[in-house]
C-alpha cells in the first residue's frame, strides 16, 4: 500500500489554493511595504521608543508584527487549503 496521495485526473483542482497562496502572499508583502514604506516617510518616528525610558523601538514593535504576521498567514493558508482539498 503507497501512502502517498494520488494526483487529481484535472490540473486545476489545485486552482483554489494557488489563488488562496498568491492573495496571501499579496497580503504579506503589503504588511511588508507598509513597514518599509513607514521607515522610509518618517525614520524618526520607527525610531521613536515606544515609551519614554524603554530601549524598545518602534520599529522592533513593527518588525515582530511582521514576523508574527507571516505565521499567522502562514497557518490560515494551512487550514484553508487543507479545507479545500478535504472538499
């Protein structure tokens, strides 16, 4: 017995996924502009702690936003495909 999966007869069966994966890619590099495009308008303010005394910057703050985001994507698109392969 093969565990592996077998291939769809029709190649656009893995259409819905492909098109999830490319809107969440969009997603993530609009997350990603955004905090390149804010360094690049206003550096004082990516620089700026995030509270008086804090060594902590505005800029650290977003970037773990970011990272944070690319998983959360991440996993969304996960159980989102494997939804629509289930079906």
């Amino acid at each position: 017995m093969s565990a592996e999966r077998a291939r769809p007869d029709n190649p656009n069966d893995d259409l819905p996924q492909a098109r999830l994966g490319w809107i969440m890619a969009a997603i993530q590099t609009l997350i990603y502009a955004a905090f390149v495009g804010t360094f690049i308008a206003s550096p004082a303010t990516m620089t700026a702690p995030v509270a008086p005394g804090l060594a902590v910057t505005v800029a650290t703050v977003f970037g773990l936003l970011v990272i944070l985001s690319t998983m959360v994507l991440t996993g969304t698109y996960v159980l989102l495909a494997n939804r629509l392969t289930a079906c």
